[in-house]
C-alpha cells in the first residue's frame, strides 16, 4: 500500500489511499485503510455506486463507521473522536448489508469529511490487476522494497520499517507526527538515486523543467469493461540487473469532450517533402520500357497491335521499383507535468510538442506509413499510456481532438512507456520497417525514479528497442534540458533539440533514416541472442 497526494477528498483505487494534507490527514488514511481490510471495497458490491453519487453517500456514511468498528484494538483512539460507532452502523455485519439500508428509505447520516469518497470506476478497473495473483505469472508485489529492506536488516522495529515506507511527503510527515514516528534514512536500494525520498513530491525544478505534482484526475481512469495491463521490468543502474515485473503499463484512450475544437493545421509541407522517399520498398511494376523480364500481357498486346497495323506499345518490361511504403511508426508523446513549463515567449512546451506530433502522424500517414500515436505520464509505478490514433485508424477530427485533450499531468517513468510503445511497434508485423519517435523534454523523474537511475532505465529502454530491430528517434523542443542529460538519456539513439518542429523538419530525413539503419543490421543478424525482456507479461 502507498500513500499519494490529492488537493480533494480523499480516496483509494485499492492500492494507494490517496489523502489531501491538513489536520485529518491521519484519519483519511486510517479511514481508506479500514474500508479496504473490511472489504467495503469489492468490485462486487461497489459495482452499484456508479453514477450514484447519493446512494455512495450513504453507503460510505454506514460502512465507513462499520469497517472502523470492525478494526476493534487496531483502531487508533483518535481515530474515532466525534463518529458514532453504536448507532444504525453497529448493527451491521458485511458490506452487502449497509448497501441494502444504503438503498432502503430509512435515515443515514452524512459521513464526516475525511472518510473521504469512493470512486467505484477506479477501484474496478484496478481490481483487474489483482487477477495476476492467481496465475503463475512471476509479479513481483509491490512491497518487494519493504520485503528487501527486511531481509537486509531483520531487527528494525515496525516503526523504523513504516518510516521508510511512506517516503518523506506531505502525507508521510503529517502521519508521522500524528503517531510519534521520526523519519527513515534513504535506502539507495529501494531504487533512484541515495537520498531520492528526501525530496518533497510537490514541484521539481531542474534546469528549468518543471515537474508538477497529479492531482485528483479521474479522466485517467481505466476503462470499466477492464483495461489491458503490461507488466514491464526496470533496470537498476546500481545493482546491474532488471527488477522484474516491477512497472505497470495501462492502455487508455483519450476522451475529447467535443469533435475538433482545435484550430491546429496539421499539414506539414517541409515534413512531407522531406519524408517522402523514406521506408520505401521493392514493388513488381508492369508495362515499363525497362526492367529485368518481359511482361508477357504486355508483349501480347504489343503483337496484336502489330497484326492489325497499329504502332506496339514499347512499355513491355517488368521491373522492381521502389514504391511501395514499408514503415510502421509509433509517435509517443510525453504528457508529464515537466510540458507544464512555458518559453520566455509564452508558448506552452506541451503545445509545441502537440504540434510536432500532429505534424508527424498527419505527414506520415498521408504519405502511405502506417502510423499511430500514443501519450504516456506515470504515477509511481504505474504508467498510463493514452491512444490518440491506432495503427488502423485514419487521422482525423476525431484523433485531433484526442490529441488536443491530452494534457500534462503527472510525471516521466520512461523507460517503461519507451518498452510498451516498442512492444506495441513489435508486434504490428505489416511493415518491414519500424520506427519509434519520441517526443519528450527526456527528463525522466518519478518517485524513486530520477538522476543516474532513471537514466540508465531509459538508455536501457532505447537499447532494447535498437535490439529488436526498432530504429529510435528521440525529439526534443524548446525544453532546457542540458545536452549532456539528453545523451544519457536517449544513449546512440540519433536525438535533435531544436525550437520547434518547423525549424527541426529538414533533418528528420536524417535522423529518421539514421535511425533505421539498425532495423537493417538487427534483420541480418537475426536468430542471434536476446539481451533484453522481448515481451511484457500481460495481466488482463
């Protein structure tokens, strides 16, 4: 279980409690927590509540006291003061049960303010994870660091072990007043850089990048008929292995809230001059007048047309031209807070890199390429990857205004989003040629993801791709990220910085074509070793 920041009231998806930080801070947490122990949550039960705000009103009001009584001597005193526990709650013995006087016209009290909500949709979608524990899958759980921490020193008190789990934030240090804990010394193994938690998860300035803490955004939320979940490894820089199972990946798709409100022109004339004779491959051609072989309809024709007096056709040959478009392409773009920042013109750096990526998917897929595009940002371990157009899919006012309602939020775990975007590029085998672009500031930060450790990731991420014959071709605009971060970051993979996307088209032929020579040399090496996770393990 961890513990995350919200600015409303608070809730939980069933594995992080999210709390809004002031003086009830430890009760919200207790709260959640009660709720999810006393199985108040199940996706069985909750299933009722959506889209009926008043009957999870009343629901929360009666369970919510009920789960806090069922904690009994694990209750803290406290967390009680001024909740009747004996009153129309105390009579009853399972969630089923306060739903049914939850649905009945007897009175239930309004549920005191920090029992916080329930957000039903959120908890169903995630109770599709939870399938990954009855199968034979190797997923890691989520309290692996707890457990390693455990391991390497068995005699800390639970105090101690609490301490290091909540990580230094407005919530841990409320929670640690409130219970009489002192705060936990960084563990280096848990992942980042020594000392990553010491840092407050609110805003991040580096080099003029600025990371913004989510907030409550239950657009994010999963689909109800259950989202498709990746579970990815990530490489730990300092100890030279991969963690496995360690990230989630969940696929969603972008909600516009009306049909092409955008005055965005997607035309790119530069791009397309430039793009047009890339991915091309060998197409047999008939009627040429030169070529390898005859072209025998051809040579047919051109005798009759001899016979009856008329002058023969002299297009009689058969040749291999190149016309036909053999690229797959997958346009990412990052929707991290960092896009928050603004250039000293007022332009938005998340505009500019929309722009980009309109301009790229429009281009290439007038061009014949089959291309989608996809948005990513990430809360902790979980990163949530948004659909903005599918490989069969047209580029259209529908998938403009997809684009257009992708906003920054969030924070960067690139090297997960880079694995499932190669993952998906992968496995679309229609195109002999394949290609990621990347669109992002390459500032890769999360919580116990940042400096030498998530640059490593991200490198490795790229490396992988590069191996599995995907060429990488990483753009970032008018970010003040320093060159030298770039290049850790995005490793041999041909990367450009320029302003925007107008003054960075002439050279993406070069780097688009610098960037698939590696699918060349992966094609003729093929059938050597693998060094890499070619494939996520899927959970729904």
């Amino acid at each position: 279980m961890t513990i995350a920041c919200t600015s409303g009231p608070a809730w939980t998806d069933g594995r992080t409690i999210y709390a809004c930080p002031n003086a009830d801070t430890a009760r919200q947490i207790v709260a959640q927590a009660a709720l999810i122990a006393a199985g108040s949550l199940r996706p069985d039960v909750i299933r009722a509540l959506i889209g009926r705000a008043q009957l999870s009103r009343r629901y929360l009001s009666l369970e919510g006291r009920r789960a806090l009584e069922a904690l009994g001597d694990l209750r803290p005193a406290w967390a009680s003061d001024g909740v009747d526990l004996d009153g129309a709650a105390a009579a009853l013995d399972s969630p089923s049960a306060a739903m049914r006087v939850a649905r009945s016209r007897a009175r239930v009290a309004a549920p005191p303010d920090w029992f916080g909500v329930v957000k039903p949709a959120r908890l169903i979608g995630r109770a599709n994870v939870s399938l990954a524990a009855a199968t034979p899958q190797p997923v890691v759980d989520l309290r692996a660091e707890d457990e390693e921490a455990a391991d390497e020193d068995s005699e800390r008190s639970l105090a101690s072990k609490m301490s290091n789990f909540l990580g230094d934030n407005p919530i841990a240090r409320a929670l640690r007043k409130q219970l009489g804990m002192t705060a936990a010394s960084s563990d280096p193994s848990a992942g980042g850089e020594p000392g990553s938690w010491t840092r407050t998860l609110g805003r991040l300035t580096r080099g003029g990048v600025t990371v913004a803490m989510p907030g409550d955004a239950d657009e994010a939320a999963p689909a109800l008929d259950g989202p498709r979940v990746n579970l990815y490894p990530e490489w730990d820089g300092h100890r030279r292995c991969y963690r496995p199972a360690w990230c989630r990946v969940i696929e969603d798709v972008a909600r516009p809230q009306e049909l092409s409100s955008t005055q965005r022109s997607a035309r790119h004339d530069t791009l397309r001059r430039m793009l047009a004779p890339l991915g091309l491959g060998l197409r047999r051609q008939r009627r040429q007048f030169g070529g390898q072989d005859f072209d025998i309809d051809s040579v047919i024709d051109a005798r009759v047309a001899m016979v009856v007096g008329n002058t023969p056709p002299e297009a009689v040959y058969v040749d291999n031209l190149r016309r036909r478009r053999e690229l797959g392409v997958l346009v990412l773009l990052d929707a991290s807070g960092s896009a928050n920042e603004v250039d000293p013109a007022g332009d938005q750096l998340h505009r500019r890199q929309q722009d980009a990526a309109a301009a790229l998917i429009d281009t290439l897929s007038i061009l014949g390429d089959r291309v989608s595009g996809y948005a990513f940002r990430s809360r902790g371990r979980e990163v949530i990857f948004t659909r903005i157009k599918g490989f069969d899919e047209p580029f259209e006012s529908l998938q403009l205004a997809r684009l257009d309602a992708v906003q920054p939020d969030g924070f960067t775990r690139l090297g997960a989003a880079i694995r499932h975007a190669a993952t998906l590029v992968a496995t679309d085998r229609a195109m002999l040629h394949r290609l990621l672009i990347i669109i992002s500031d390459g500032f890769a930060y999360d919580a116990g993801y940042e400096g030498s450790y998530a640059e490593a990731d991200a490198c490795r991420a790229v490396a992988e791709a590069r191996a599995r014959g995907i060429g990488c071709v990483c753009i970032n605009l008018a970010s003040n990220t320093d060159s030298g971060t770039l290049d850790r970051v995005f490793g041999p993979a041909a990367h450009a910085t320029a302003d925007d996307i107008d003054v960075l088209a002439p050279a993406m032929s070069y780097l688009i074509v610098e960037a698939l020579k590696v699918t060349g040399r992966r094609r003729a090496a093929r059938g050597g070793s693998r060094i890499i996770h070619e494939h996520p393990e899927v959970v729904a």
